[in-house]
C-alpha cells in the first residue's frame, strides 16, 4: 500500500539539504610537504597480493604506500588497522560522512571511535580524471561493505568461500598466528580500491560497473600513523559482471612501501588520539 502524498508534499521535499558535517573546519594535510617527501623517498617493501587473495603490509608513520594494478583492471578491499592496537581500525562509514561516498586526493582515511584520528592520506591518484559518469558512479568508495559468504549464503542458500571478507580473514588469522573465528571479529568495513560503485537514480540500490583501472593505474597514501594494513585482490575482478566469481579474469595487486630520508618530514608529527573526554554526560 502507498499512501497518497499530503498537500504539503512538494514543501516537504523542498526543504534544503544541509550537510552533516563542515569539512571546512578539519585540518588541511600538508600536501605538498608530503610530495616533496615522497618525491626524495625510496622503495623500502613490496607486497604482491594473487588474485583472489589478500596479504597483510605493515607501513611505519611518516612513509608512504602505493596500491597498483600490475597487469589489468582489479578492484581491491583494504583494512587498515593501528600496528600496536588493532581496536584501533579503518572507519568507513565516518570516512564517508566527513568527506563523502567515493574519496580523492587530500582526504583522509579515519579511524574508529573512541580514537577518531587520520590514519592515512590519499596524496596521488591515477584515476582522478574519472570523476563523476553518467549513471552517478564514482571511483574507490566508502559505502561497500566488502563481499562476504553470509550475504552470499543469505542470497542463494550455498556456502561459497571466495570472497573478500574470507580472504581477509584468512590473511589475517596467518600474519597474527590466530584462529579464523578470532582473526574474522577483526576485519572491518573497507575502502574499495579501483571500485567503480554509485546508487541507482530509481531504486537507490548500491551498484558497481567496470572498474577504469588499467595496468599501472595506482592509489597512494601517506601513513600518518604506524599501521597493519590487509588488502583482498576482490574475486570479482574489475567487478564488471559479479560481485564474487570463480570466472571473473582477476588480476594481481602490488603494495609498494616507500619512506623518506631523514629531514623531510621536519614539522610534521603523528596526529593523537580524538581528545574528546570520554564523559558523556550532559553538562
């Protein structure tokens, strides 16, 4: 049943979206300090993550990680995670609330309450040209949860095990020596690297397309804190056909770490925790 619209609806839809939160009071990450930084760094890890796998990196505060697509179109899931505290973790949905659903150069990925801080910052993108396509979709998001073998289960009644929140749980459970059921509580909502995602203008139904990654298209972030990271190369390839898939063609990704010399950096230092008092109380 659908109810008939009040007179007053048209006032109603008219009302003046407000934005939740002003990113205009958020400190600005100095980014060409960062360049400058990066552009005297040298290569100090490299990760190659098979597809339809993941792997976990570490990369220390002050250095600088490059996500690429080696050799084709390949959407990847990443958690990050505080090295020394891992309640400490990547928070998409607050991500997506100060900067918003799909994110670009200068914003920063945050952290989990109670800490609320950056962990990193998104200084180089190859697919900054993509912008906004016609059917409103957008690169690298913050709005997918991950693919997973409940949801899976859910839909078609079938355990089915190549998904990225199994990979990331398997990746994980092996770098921490721990159980699959201790290292799964751990994994989180992620960014979609090279994802290619929006929401239908009818429905509102989250979508992906084709990523537009192609060979050597790469993401890169400063580490404004000591950080385990894990990235999944997503079944699903460049997520063109399925979400999760034994056929999709998927590819490789590479994690590059690179750090500066002593010297380059000189001003900037770790940000703290969110300094919030933790009362809550009124008054």
């Amino acid at each position: 049943m659908t109810h008939a619209p009040p007179k007053d609806a048209d006032a109603r839809r008219a009302a003046p979206p407000v934005i939740c939160y002003k990113p205009d009071t958020l400190y600005v990450p100095p980014l060409d300090l960062y360049r400058k930084a990066r552009a005297a760094s040298g290569e100090t890890g490299r990760v190659i993550v098979p597809p339809r796998e993941a792997r976990c990196f570490r990369v220390t505060a002050g250095s600088f990680f490059r996500i690429t697509c080696p050799e084709g179109a390949q959407v990847g899931d990443l958690n990050l995670f505080e090295a020394r505290n891992l309640d400490e973790h990547f928070y998409s949905g607050k991500t997506r609330a100060l900067h918003g659903s799909h994110l670009h150069v200068g914003q920063r990925l945050w952290s989990c309450l109670p800490y609320l801080r950056p962990m990193a910052t998104l200084i180089e993108d190859s697919l900054d040209w993509y912008g906004v396509d016609d059917d409103g979709a957008r690169v690298h998001d913050v709005i997918g949860t991950r693919c997973d073998p409940y949801t899976h289960h859910l839909l078609s009644g079938q355990d089915y095990h190549n998904t990225c929140h199994s990979n990331l749980t398997r990746a994980l459970a092996e770098h921490l020596r721990k159980p699959l059921t201790e290292a799964e509580t751990l994994v989180h909502d992620v960014l979609n690297v090279f994802m290619c995602t929006g929401f239908t203008h009818d429905t509102g139904q989250y979508f992906m397309k084709a990523s537009p990654a192609r060979k050597g298209d790469h993401i890169e972030f400063f580490a404004e804190i000591d950080m385990l990271g894990v990235l999944s190369a997503c079944p699903g390839g460049d997520c063109g056909s399925e979400h999760s898939s034994d056929t999709a063609e998927c590819h490789p990704l590479e994690v590059t770490i690179h750090s500066p010399p002593a010297g380059y950096l000189d001003g900037w230092y770790s940000p703290s925790y969110n300094r919030y008092s933790r009362r809550h109380a009124p008054g």
